[in-house]
C-alpha cells in the first residue's frame, strides 16, 4: 500500500469514525460500527488504532486541531480586526458547529474530548485564545470573547442563528470601522 492509498484510508476511517461519534455517541459506538462505516474489517481497523479512545483523539486532531495553522494565519492575516475575528470563529467554531449541531449526539463531542484527551483539547482552547488575543490585543479581551462564544452555543441554535449571533458578538469587541462618504 502507499503512503496516499494509506492516508486515503485513514481520512475514510476518521470520516467514518466522526460520523458514529456524532451520531451514536462516545458510548454507544463500537469499534465495529466504524469498522462497518469505513468499509473495513474490525481486524484492520484494531491494526490502526488501539482502541476506540484512540480513534476518538485521531478524530478530534484530523477534524479541530487540524484547524490550527489556519486559524492563525487568519488572526495575523490582512483585514479589519472584525473580518480577522469572524474569520477565526468561522474556523474554529463555526464550521465544526455545522456538523455537530445536526446529529443527535453533536452536543457532547466536545465534553467527551475533554475527558478522553484533556491535552489535545486544552491545546485547541489556547490556539483560539492565542488568536483571538492576536485580534484584540490582549488575553483577558480575547477571555471574555470566547466565554461570551461558548454561551452562545447553550441552546444549541441553528448554525444561522450562531452565525448572526457570532456577527453581533464580533461587531462588540471588534468594531467595524465605516468609511466615510467622499463629498
């Protein structure tokens, strides 16, 4: 097998893998539920992981923490402090927001990550801090922006809904600047 034929089916396997977390949860999945998703035996897919814990860090690191590189290059990029900011929330909350809000188990991926693998979660905690505080110009701002964020998940809203709440939120802390009309 190559190394693309073998990355090809690890992507297949994390799709698969992701799916089942956020549609069955942590709990109720089986190594063979994913195994049958992937189209692989449940023998191969123990050749690839460990155990299902394992699969569940692989899944977190290829879907979020994989998000890192260009959430930064965002929050140091060109653009207003507020296109800047919507960009980094649009990486790092919004679009995994999208997948998670529909299925039925989406709401406590986050929570099972931070039990399964406490550092890969903490490390993508303080990548949004670090750049939310490129943005605003200090930690404590950049605190409060990302506490305010995580509140607006508490309902669980739409991903409309999130995204016009995030727009509302980012306007606060990084006002758009208006041009002035010529005369």
């Amino acid at each position: 097998m190559t190394d693309d034929e073998a990355a090809a089916r690890r992507a297949k396997v994390l799709a698969a893998a992701r799916w089942c977390f956020l549609n069955f949860g942590f709990a109720k999945t089986a190594f063979e539920d994913i195994a049958r998703r992937a189209g692989l035996s449940r023998t191969l897919l123990y050749r690839l992981f460990k155990d299902k814990e394992d699969v569940y860090r692989a899944v977190f690191v290829d879907w979020l923490v994989s998000r890192h590189p260009a959430a930064m290059e965002a929050a140091n990029g060109p653009g207003s402090p507020y296109d800047r900011l919507l960009s980094v929330c649009r990486l790092m909350a919004l679009e995994p927001w999208a997948e998670m809000v529909g299925a039925p188990m989406g709401s406590e991926f986050l929570a099972v990550c931070e039990r399964i693998d406490p550092e890969s979660e903490a490390l993508h905690r303080k990548v949004a801090l670090d750049c939310v505080a490129t943005i605003l110009g200090d930690q404590s701002s950049a605190e409060v922006f990302l506490l305010a964020l995580d509140g607006l998940l508490a309902d669980e809203p739409s991903i409309e809904v999130l995204e016009q709440r995030t727009t509302v939120l980012a306007a606060r802390f990084a006002p758009q600047t208006r041009k002035k009309a010529v005369r």
